[in-house]
C-alpha cells in the first residue's frame, strides 16, 4: 500500500541475493522494478539513498565503472554524511576516486572534487587519489606520469596505463581549448603535441577521438597541422578553471564595449 515501504523491502531483498547469494540478474530485475515504483514517488526520501547504495553494488561486482561513479554519486547526494562512519565515508570515496578515474566517457570529474566525502582520505594512505584526481581534472599529462609510482600500485590502474594516458591527454585537449580565447582556438598539432607528450604524428588521432566522443567540437586542418576548436563540453569547474571563467567574462567585456565605443564614434560616418 505504501510504495516507499514497498521499495525499501525490495531493495533488502535484492541486498541478501547480491550480497549472500551472488545472485546479480536477479538484484538487476528488482532494481528495474524498484526503479519503476520510485519514478512515481515524489521528492527524495531515505529510501532513495538504500535504491542508489543496491545499484552502485551492484555495478562495482559487474566492474562497470561509469555505472557505479553515477549512482554512488547520487546515493551521496541522499544521504548524510555524518550518518556515515569513517571508515564507509574513506570506502565510498576510494571506489569513487577509482570508478572516477578507470570509467568509460567519464570526464567530468568536478562534482567528485567538490564533494566533501573526499576528506575522508586525508591523512590516509590513498590520500593521494585525491591529486590524482585533480591531476586528470586539469589534464596535466606531466604530473601523471610523476605520479606512476603512486597508481602503479593499485593492480586496475597499472593494467589500464594506456587507457588512462588516452584519457589524460583528451582532458588536456579539453582544458587547453577550455583555458583559450574563443577567437584564438586555432591550436597547431605541434602546441598540443607539446601539452601532451605525445609524438606529433598521433596528435590528429587524439583530436579524432575528442571529436568522436562529443568532449570538443571543431574541424581538424591536416594540410595547416592546425586544429579549430568551437565548443568544449561542459563540466562542472574548479576554483582556478572559475578564475578563467571569470577572466574570459572580463575580456568578452572588454571586447564588447570596445566595439560599443568604436560604433559609437564611427556612427556619424556610417549615417553620412
């Protein structure tokens, strides 16, 4: 009669067949099921937080990264903090610093950094994940090879180094048109070859694949070796990628009343 009640038994059931039984098509029938009934309820209750902490249990078993990253994100956004232990709070934001980091089409790593279940991790010894995932936030290439020594150790990271290569140097692509003027996004394959490190021949295939995935928008020039890049996906920003927001609001500005004040003198011509 109650559907939050009738969610909340569910998801226990699907809690002991995951978790004593293994049983992972059966926990996936009642999350859709589940999922369903909770379409209907309106706002966010408790039962929310238990329905997202089922899913990202189950996607972390399956090993689907970009599944789990979503979903224990939005069982953070349901629950307290402070109903949480230090040890669960230091638990949640290791898998999520991982899932983060090794999840398909996962570049916006924003929310992540400013979650406070991160500072769970200081004074531990994975304290590091944080930097690292500030390193893949900015796309700083360099400090993630500085820090190998470090994500080297965890097994999923080290069998994965190409593909985390790949994906910080996408990031890079994304900051560096993110960090430029709109009317200087003519980046030449040897700059970004440059912010990369990668050899200057395999930089039109990375531009591809940024294009590919949606992450950038624009035309590739191979005759000019120059990339023209018009949009960038958007993410959710840090403090110093908002101070370059800020910064290009001010030049658009500038820019703009420039153009004001050249019209305004020049009007008197044009009307004549």
């Amino acid at each position: 009669m109650n559907k939050e009640a009738n969610v909340l038994t569910m998801v226990l059931i699907g809690k002991v067949k995951l978790h004593k039984y293994n049983e992972l098509k059966e926990t996936k029938n009642i999350i859709e099921e589940a999922e369903k009934i909770l379409d209907e309820v309106e706002g966010v209750s408790p039962v929310h937080s238990q329905f997202y902490l089922l899913c990202s249990d189950l996607y972390r078993i399956q090993g689907k990264h970009r599944e789990f990253y979503a979903t224990s994100l939005k069982y953070l956004g349901c629950t307290d903090l402070e109903d949480l232990s230090k040890e669960e709070q230091a638990k949640h934001a290791y898998f999520l610093a991982l899932a983060a980091i090794l999840g398909d089409k996962v570049y916006n790593f924003g929310e992540l950094l400013a979650h406070k279940v991160l500072d769970s991790l200081k004074g531990t010894e994975n304290a590091w994940l944080t930097d690292l995932l500030f390193v893949f936030n900015s796309g700083d290439v360099n400090k993630f090879r500085t820090m190998k020594p470090k994500w080297s150790s965890i097994p999923d990271l080290a069998s994965h180094e190409t593909r985390l290569y790949e994906k910080v140097c996408l990031l890079c692509l994304m900051e560096m048109a993110f960090r430029k003027e709109a009317t200087e996004r003519h980046i030449a394959f040897a700059e970004i070859a440059k912010e990369t490190t990668l050899p200057l021949e395999q930089v039109e295939l990375l531009v591809m694949k940024g294009l590919s995935q949606g992450l950038v928008r624009g035309k590739i020039d191979e005759v000019e070796q120059v990339v023209m890049l018009t949009w960038v996906q958007p993410r959710v920003l840090d403090k110093q990628q908002l101070n370059t927001m800020t910064n290009k609001i001010q030049s658009w500005c500038t820019s703009v009343q420039n153009m004001e004040l050249m019209i305004e003198s020049k009007a008197g011509e044009i009307l004549t």
